[in-house]
C-alpha cells in the first residue's frame, strides 16, 4: 500500500516508465499546466491545497474522468475514488497538470 498520496501517484506513473519527484508540491512544477477543470483528461494530476487552504499543493491525485479523481487520502484508507465538486476538494483546488501527452 502506498505511504501517501505523491507516494500512489509516483507508483501509478513509475509502472507506466515515467519517473516523478518526491513531493506534491514538486510535482506541481512538471508538465502542462491544464487551465480549466472542464479540460481535464484521464491520466492528468490534479493538485491541492493541504489541511490548511492555501497556494501550496500539499495533496495530488489523477484524474480518471466525469469530474472523479483517485487518490491515497490517508494511509490507513487505501486508495479512494473522491468527486472533485465535493466541498472539501473544490476549495482545496489548485489546479493540474498534464504529464502524458
């Protein structure tokens, strides 16, 4: 089970050959930036603010469509499925990024 949720995100992309950082933050400097929630492709990371709202990412998930991401929400949850239109998750919303063209 992954430790965290940068720890799921790098294995998810680790076992399709693409190697990321650490951290969310970090990843949150890589690919293309995706401008509008509504352009979001399947495969795409999806950042957010940690437990205090702010600019920072401090949690990432990948979107898989229809406005539903996964992700390792605590350690002892496993991977989840979440909306991102639920109310914790869309003020939290900093944005994504497209790794895979």
């Amino acid at each position: 089970m992954p430790k965290d949720c940068s720890d799921f995100v790098r294995k998810v992309f680790a076992e399709n050959g693409l190697q990321l950082p650490r951290g969310s933050a970090e990843m949150a400097a890589l690919g293309t930036r995706v401008r509008r929630s509504g352009d979001l492709r399947m495969g795409d990371i999806v950042l957010f603010s940690g437990e205090k709202i702010g600019r920072k990412a401090g949690h990432v998930g990948i979107y898989v469509g229809n406005g539903i991401f996964i992700h390792q929400a605590k350690p002892d949850m496993g991977v989840v499925m979440e909306s991102l239109f639920s109310d914790y998750y869309r003020r939290r919303y900093l944005g994504a990024r497209r790794l895979i063209n």
